[in-house]
C-alpha cells in the first residue's frame, strides 16, 4: 500500500497520467494525419495535394507528443522504459522507418517534377500505412504484457490492422471538415467504409483482450466493476451510431455538422483509451511491474515535474495557436 500524501505515492501517479495525455494527444492528432496518409494511396492525382495542404501547418508539430510521452516513460520510470522498448525493438525501428520515410516524402513530394512525385506519394502513403500497423502492434504487444507464442502475436497484428483503420476513419473526418466539393464527397465516403471497420476491430479487441489477459478480465467482469464500467461501451456504441448517422447526411452545402463526425472519432479514441488505462492500472507493465516499482527517485520526479509543467502549457499554447491560425478549408499547394 502507497502512502499518497508522500511525494514517492503521487508523483508517480502523476507522471502516468501526463503520459497517458501525452499518448492520447498524439494518438487523435497524428492519427488523422497518419490515416490521411493512407488515404492519400487512393486518392486522384488532383486531390493529393489538396489532401497534404490540409495536414501541411499541423503534422510535424503533432509528432510532438510522441516525443513528450517517450520522453516522459524514459525519466520517470526508467526501468519500465528499458523493459518496454526492449520488448517492443522491432515494431519500434519499423515504426521509426514509416516516420522517417514519411517525413522525407513529405517535403521532397512538393518540389519533385511530375514524373517524381508519383513515387514520393508513394512514399508517403506507404510510410503512413507501416507506422499505423507498428504502432497497433505494439499496442497489442503492450496490452498483453509481451506474453509469446503465435496467439499473442495474431492478436497483436490484429490491433496493428485494427488502429490503421480507426486512423483512417480520423483522416477521412478531418478531410470531410478541411475540404469541399468532389474531395470532400469523396472522404465522406471513405470514412463510411471505414467506420464499420474500426467499429468491428473495437469490439474485436474488447472481447479478445480480457481473453488473452486474465489480469483484463478479472478487471473488467469483477462485481462491481462490471456494472460502473458498463456506460464505456455503451457510450462507445451511441458515439458509433452517432458518427455514422451524421456521416449519412453529409455533405452538407451549408457545411452543417461537418466538424461532428471527427469529434465523434476522437471521443471513441477518449473512451477505447480509458478503458486500455483502467484495464493496467496501477501496472506500467502487464502482471509485471507496478508505476510505483517503475518510478525514479521522488526527487528526480520532482525535478522532472517542474520542466513538464513549464513545456506542457506552451505546446498546448503553439498548437492552439497553429489550428486556429490555419482554420478553415484547405486549397491545393501552389509555389
């Protein structure tokens, strides 16, 4: 039992819940990004640029929070970084290489000449796909707690495919909010098809997870839990239904309620997030290693805090600032 009015007690409740806002954020902005980045492979030559414009002021500074949540595991509990990336080394380098790759064709597609661009488009959505599967496949591998064998690892390629749609139907949203006329039908479309595919992998992983991770089910289906959680899948399930039925009646010339199907796409993110938060806790690693056996030293964490509290306000700030700046539709790339 942790004393929590000692710094030891919550400072590490603290951290992981900075981490968990940090994953989170990354997740619901770089994934519609990333899922654009899908997308782009089966988009029209005319609408490609149009696609990148849109993500163009936002996607690098996205990244970011991927690099505070990393960073964050790293100081804060050092020890479950060492085990978690070591565990996680092969997703991790395909992941780095989809962003990389990704990253390079972002900027060298906009200067390529005609006959070069198709292959950095290319590029790009291939780099796009591979971090979106790696990124599932690490979730998968994570919620486990690493366990081997070939179940493990299908129901961890299973997520990676799972997360790539669910990214996808974020792209999908965010084009139906940032462009007009036939690309914006287009994306209403997609974003259909994608629907009932992130909606199938959800409920895929949410009756597989507590199968695969007896520590998963006895947290879920325990009396009492089983009846104060069961507001998450339902609220997940109205938020579904929600989503798909605005997206029936869009677009809209008026631009009506065009914004809600991505808020919607982003709350079932929120929701499938605190359910994966309340399945580990308090463990930083499945059955493993508690946040508090994870930890650094209280005074490190104290330390570490004070620079949290002073970067966290003004990312939030720059970021607030760059959507605002860059509201409204996006127009194809002109030099």
């Amino acid at each position: 039992m942790h004393e929590l009015s000692q710094p030891g007690g919550w400072l590490p409740l603290v951290f992981m819940a900075l981490m968990g806002m940090a994953m989170l954020t990354y997740v619901v902005l770089d994934g519609y990004d990333l899922g654009l980045g899908i997308l782009l492979g089966f988009a029209n030559e005319d609408d490609k640029d149009t696609m990148v414009e849109s993500i163009g002021p936002f996607w690098d500074a996205n990244e970011t929070w991927l690099v505070l949540g990393i960073g964050l595991l790293l100081s804060a509990f050092p020890i479950a970084h060492g085990i978690i990336l070591g565990e996680l080394y092969l997703p991790v380098a395909i992941m780095l290489v989809g962003l990389i790759l990704r990253g390079v064709a972002f900027d060298f597609r906009m200067k390529a000449r005609a006959v070069q661009k198709g292959w950095w488009n290319g590029a790009f959505h291939t780099g796009s796909l591979i971090a979106a599967l790696a990124q599932g496949v690490m979730l998968g591998r994570y919620v486990t707690g690493f366990q081997a064998g070939a179940w493990a690892w299908a129901f961890a390629l299973f997520v990676g495919v799972s997360l790539a749609a669910g990214y996808t139907l974020l792209g999908a949203c965010w084009l139906l909010m940032k462009t007009e006329g036939e690309l914006q039908r287009r994306a209403v479309a997609w974003a259909r098809r994608s629907l009932w595919l992130a909606a199938a992998g959800i409920v895929a992983i949410s009756v597989a997870t507590p199968l695969v991770s007896s520590f998963v089910f006895h947290k879920w289906f325990s009396f009492p839990n089983i009846v104060l959680l069961a507001p998450v899948p339902l609220m997940t399930a109205v938020l579904f239904a929600m989503v798909g039925v605005t997206l029936a009646h869009q677009p809209r010339a008026d631009e009506a309620w065009a914004w809600l199907p991505f808020a919607g796409t982003a709350g079932i993110f929120v929701l499938a997030f605190f359910g994966l938060a309340f399945s580990i806790f308090p463990f930083v690693i499945v059955d493993r290693m508690t946040l508090w056996q994870a930890a650094a030293a209280p005074k490190s964490l104290m330390f570490i805090l004070v620079g949290a509290l002073i970067t966290l306000p003004v990312m939030i700030a720059s970021a607030a600032y760059a959507y605002w700046v860059f509201r409204g539709k996006a127009r194809a790339l002109s030099y």
